[in-house]
C-alpha cells in the first residue's frame, strides 16, 4: 500500500512538473480583428495614463483595405510616449523563435507611432521599443523579432503614440510566429454568379426605367 501511494505520488509530481510548450503554427495571424472589419474595434483598447487622453473610433473613409480602418487620436499629451496607446493582450511566442509584425499605417501630419512587446504582467518587461516614421501616404511597416522565451498568453501589443498631438490611421495589423514571407494569407471568397440571373436583373432595371 505504501509503495502504491508513494508511487501515485510521484506520477502527481512528474505531471505538475511538467511545462507544456507553446507551440504556434507558422504563418498563422494572432491579432483579432486586425483588419478593424468588424462592427468594434474590440478586442483592441486604448490605455490612456497620467493627463494624458486620446480617442479611437472605427473610420469608414479612410482606409487601406476592406471597408474601415481604426482612427487614433490623441487629445492631450504629457511628454510620455506610451500614456497614450493602443493595445491588444492576449498573445503568445515561442522561445528562440522568429516572429514578424505587420502593419499599415497613415497620419494627418507626419509623425513618429512606437511599436512596442512587453509581457502583460509583473515584471512588465518588454522585448520591443520600435519608433516607426508614419507618413500622410499609407505605408506598410514590417518588423522581425527573435523572442528569447515562451510566453503563453501573457504579451501585448502596443502601439504608443502620445508623442504628438494629431489624427493617424492603423490597418491590416498582423503578428505571426515565421519570417516576413512566412505570412499566411486568407484566400478570399468568390461568389458565383449565374449568368442569367444577372442579365435577367440587369434587363428589368432597363426596362424599369423606360415605363
């Protein structure tokens, strides 16, 4: 009996022990809702510290693809970059690994938006302090990065942009373990369309308009 628990005991111990690897498909996008496609701009959030403020709202008009683009900006600053920011958590790496940011990104006036990694809890270190110039012309940025160890869930992505005052634009954000050509892109989705149905509506339009 005593062989029976010390064995059961030790089984309870190996498993406890045991650390279960991230293991991220290559290519494949983490960020939710990086297109800003979607009705909110959730599961993104703007942290806003200190005195300094800042809005961001979903933008019809302006955009790099699809149909809006997320609209940030900042209303008041206080000297600190990242008291205004935008942020997604939730995100993970592997150790020793590549990984690739991508993002598209305009501003009203030419200004700096800082890109940063940094784990979403105590000891709050980070990995990446990455100035970007943003144009008033629609620019894609793309940066490679080497993690130096796992994290399950616990980073976040930020953009700082208390810098400067000012309306700028971000679209089609991307973060994916693999280099810049490792990307796995989403085959878009063609309708079929039936030949005759289409002359069939385009006909009664014509002949509605001459009744």
């Amino acid at each position: 009996m005593r062989q029976a628990v010390l064995f059961i005991l030790g089984v309870l111990f190996v498993l406890c022990g045991t650390v279960y690897a991230v293991d991220l498909e290559e290519g494949v996008n983490q960020i939710q809702n990086g297109d800003f496609e979607q009705a909110t701009f959730a599961p993104w959030t703007m942290d806003q510290t200190g005195t300094a403020t800042g809005i961001m709202e979903l933008d019809d008009e302006e955009v790099h693809g699809g149909e809006s683009s997320l609209m940030v900006t900042p209303t008041a600053i206080d000297g600190e970059n990242w008291h205004v920011k935008v942020v997604q958590v939730g995100l993970s790496a592997e150790a020793t690994e590549n990984h690739t940011i991508k993002f598209w990104a305009k501003a009203e006036a030419a200004r700096v938006v800082q890109l940063c990694l940094q784990r979403n809890a105590d000891p709050w270190d980070g990995w990446l302090w990455l100035d970007f110039n943003i144009t008033t012309d629609w620019q894609e940025f793309v940066h490679e990065i080497t993690m130096p160890e796992e994290l399950d869930g616990v980073l976040f992505i930020a953009f700082h942009c208390g810098q400067t005052l000012g309306v700028w634009w971000l679209d089609d954000v991307r973060y994916y373990r693999g280099g810049a050509d490792d990307e796995v892109v989403a085959e878009p989705v063609v309708q079929s369309v039936n030949p005759m149905d289409k002359l069939t509506s385009t006909w009664g339009g014509i002949k509605g308009n001459y009744r």
